[in-house]
C-alpha cells in the first residue's frame, strides 16, 4: 500500500471513530440536557439579533459555541426576521429551542411551543426609543469630553481590560472620563448584563416601596404558600438572598436555574413550587429563581398587566434616560429579573450614577431616601460578601473560599458591586465619586478579575485628584 493510500485509510478511519463517538455521546446526553442548549441557543441568537443587530452567525460562533459546553457547539440556529422567531437545535434538527422576539419586551424562549399564547404580548410595551441623542453632556444627553489621559492609558491595557472586552466606561463626579468598545461593539450596542440585571430589580422594587404597594417587611408572598412555613418569607428575605427556599444555581447541566430559563414557559410559577431548604432568614443562598419570583411579586403588586409591563420604563428606565434599556419577559408575561436586561454601555453607567446618587436624579427622588444604603449594608447570613441585590466585593473566580474576593486590591472600603456572568460587572465607589462599567464575553475559565481594572481607575482618580490639591495650594 502507497504512503497516500495509508494517510487515505487513516483518515477513514479517524472520521469514522468520531461518528461513532459522536453517536455515543449523543444517545448518552440526556434529552432535556439538548433541550436546555436549544432553548439557550434560541434565545441568545434571538435577543442578539433582534435588540442589537448583531448577525446571526456571528453571535452563534461567538457568543453560544465558542466559550460554552461541548453541546453547545453542534448547535445550529435558523432566524425568521418576518416573523420574529429564532429556531435552534443540536446539528438544527434536535432540542427544538424556540425563541420569539416581541416589540417593547425583547426575546422570550418558548419553552413549550405555544407561539400564539406568547404572542399574545406582543405591542404590550412601547418601542425603546434607542440611545440618547442630546448633544447634552452625559447623562442627560450623550455628548462627552475628551477623555482622561491617564484613564486612556489603563483601557487601553488589555491585561486589565480582560479577554473578550466588548465595553468599559469609567464615570467620575458624573461625567464620563473614559471609555472602551471592543471590535464590532459602539456606544450604541446594547449588551446583556446577565444578574447585573437582579440589582436592576431591586431598584424598580424600590419604587413600588416608595409608592407604598410593597413593603420590606411583607410576607405571604405567593398564595400557595399560604398553608406552609414559606408564608415567613419576607421581601427582604428575598432581596438578600436568604429566603431558605432550595434552588440549584448551577450552571452546564439541567438544574434548577437552566431549567427554570430555557424549559419553563412560566419561571416565577416554577420557582415558586420550590420547597423550604434552610431557615429563613438565615441561610444564604444565591440564586436567579428567587429574582425571577421577586419580579412576579412587583408585578402583581402593580396589579394591571399592562401597567406592570410599563412599569420599568415608566418608573426608571425614561426618568433615568437609560432609552437604549430592554428588560425581557418569559413567554406569559414575567421579566426575566434575574438575568435579561439589554443596554447600551452609557445606559448601564447611568444606572450605576444612579445608585451613587443614592436612588436620585436630576432632583427627583426615585427610591426611597436610604434605600440604597440599606442595599449595600452586609446581611449577616452572607458572611459579608452579600447586602440586598448588591455584593460587597468584586468576583470571586480564583480567590479561596476562605478570603474576600477583593483580597490582593488595593480598592476603597465602600466599593461594591453588581456582577454578571462571563465578565459583566458595575464597581460603584461612593468615596471617590466613581463608577466603572465593564461588559464583555470573558468565562470563568479565562480567570479574568475586573478587581484590577477598578484598582488602577481608582488610584489614577485619587492621583489626580492630589495633583489638583497641590496646584490649587501652590496658587
């Protein structure tokens, strides 16, 4: 046999055992395990492509095959722009994934093929009515300085900007002083920020506080919960993650939280089924199902449908100018509170203003007066590292257990955060007047910490701030 016939046969035979693998894996892959990354696939495509306009094919390759599970890579997506639908599934024919875009609520999976009960919400919201196009300075229009050399120089190092940077805007004494796009992304792109999206929650939870229809100390949240101990809970309970409730967090598999996301039309209802695991009050555990149920809980305290759909607009979103702002719903009608909120850059840096301004804004009071405070305060069951939607340090990734997640930063004291998956994070600095978004696709794999980024924006900020100390003296 010739040298090319042995390569030829080789060959064969290396193609065939990687069939054959492929059909093992296949038939051993649990059926609802497909599903999850069909539905995943649906939806990330769908919201992409819909509120961003992205391309299809690269959101694909980027976003849902290149940094996610094995599966995830075999799946194939088919965008209907007429009709507002993205179908997905493994090599495009199994899984089944089904997303549907409606107008004013971007993406929702449709977990159980019911098209038409889903659209039964379409035109419920009005248009976002895109970025701000003011020539206004930021952030009541869009118009912005020059940015700060020394601020420049550090987005401009991408050992601290991090892989997969898609944006960074640092905001000082309220004013923008620098700012970063990845290629393909502008100040115009919304981008997802995953649970950064749960603190986004609690601030429109603040506003039916401060109109009296919910309270921080009310309980019987859910009507099944009536007859059991879960009528205990209270709405700080949730809000500091320490309702006790059992939940899986875990993400790669079928769990509680890909489930509750990609299998079930209605999340809040799924959620809500979960059975006491823990005290009240006194076991903390994180966790998107517990968001999701506080998002059914505002929206029934609103009472009207249509209103409640409103509501995040009309309460937060317009009076904050945050326009570019989507937060998406589930198939019947629940915001994704835990995970869906599309915004520009810009959008997310007003919001981070926001809480900096503690709930105000051009002098309108928004949130009641403290609410923020009482947001970053440590709840004791988490040890420190968790308020109410807040956490009080940067993300863990590869710090121990055992040590704060900002140990080895040098960062001011009252830092916190708000942080989401694969590298979303907002750092809010009260001391220094500082806020500093960063977006971006960066797995946990890559070990990316925001932590050194914040700590190189703060101390130039501090430096700056004693050069101008030293100038005005001298004079």
């Amino acid at each position: 046999m010739t040298r090319l016939g042995r390569m030829l046969k080789w060959a064969v035979a290396l193609v065939l055992a990687a069939v054959i693998a492929a059909g093992v894996w296949l038939y051993v892959a649990p059926p609802a395990l497909i599903r999850v990354g069909s539905g995943y696939s649906a939806k990330i495509v769908c919201s992409n492509v819909f509120l961003a306009n992205r391309d299809p094919g690269e959101v694909l390759a980027l976003d849902v095959q290149a940094p996610g599970h094995p599966l995830l890579r075999l799946m194939r997506a088919n965008v209907d722009r007429g009709a507002g639908t993205v179908k997905a599934g493994l090599f495009g024919l199994f899984g089944k994934g089904l997303a549907l875009y409606r107008e004013g609520t971007g993406c929702a999976t449709v977990a159980d093929g019911d098209l038409e009960a889903a659209r039964g919400l379409e035109g419920a919201v009005a248009q976002a009515e895109g970025p701000a196009r003011s020539d206004a300075p930021w952030p009541q229009g869009n118009a912005v300085d020059a940015p700060d050399v020394a601020i420049a120089g550090i987005l401009d190092s991408p050992a601290l900007s991090g892989p997969g940077m898609r944006a960074i805007v640092v905001v000082h004494r309220g004013r923008i002083i620098g700012e970063r796009y990845g290629d393909g992304f502008s100040a115009q792109t919304p981008l997802l920020g995953w649970s950064m999206t749960k603190t986004v929650t609690a601030a429109i939870i603040g506003t039916l506080i401060k109109e009296g229809r919910l309270s921080r100390d009310g309980k019987g949240l859910f009507p099944q919960w009536e007859n059991d101990e879960r009528r205990g809970i209270s709405l700080a309970d949730m809000l500091a993650m320490s309702s006790g409730l059992a939940f899986n967090e875990d993400y790669g598999d079928v769990t509680d939280v890909t489930r509750m996301l990609y299998l079930e039309p209605d999340m809040a209802a799924f959620a809500a089924d979960k059975p006491l695991a823990g005290e009240i009050g006194r076991t903390f555990s994180y966790s998107s199902g517990t968001t999701v149920m506080l998002s059914r809980i505002w929206q029934n305290a609103v009472g009207d449908e249509a209103e409640a759909l409103a509501w995040p607009r009309k309460a937060l979103f317009e009076p904050l100018g945050m326009h570019s702002a989507i937060l998406e719903t589930d198939a019947r009608g629940t915001f994704g509170g835990s995970s869906y909120l599309y915004a520009t850059a810009r959008d997310w840096a007003r919001f981070g203003q926001f809480l900096l301004q503690d709930g105000e804004w051009n002098g309108r009071r928004i949130l009641p007066e403290g609410y923020v405070d009482w947001m970053r305060t440590p709840y004791p069951a988490s040890d420190g590292e968790y308020g109410r939607h807040v956490w009080l340090h940067g993300p863990r990734v590869t710090t121990p257990a055992n040590q704060p997640a900002d140990a080895g930063f040098d960062l001011p004291e009252d830092a916190y955060w708000m942080i989401g998956h694969d590298g979303q994070t907002i750092t809010v600095i009260p001391s220094q007047d500082l806020v500093v978004v960063r977006l971006g696709l960066s797995p946990t794999k890559l070990a990316y910490k925001p932590q050194a980024l914040v700590e190189a924006v703060s101390k130039a900020v501090a430096a700056s701030g004693a050069s101008a100390r030293q100038m005005r003296a001298a004079e």
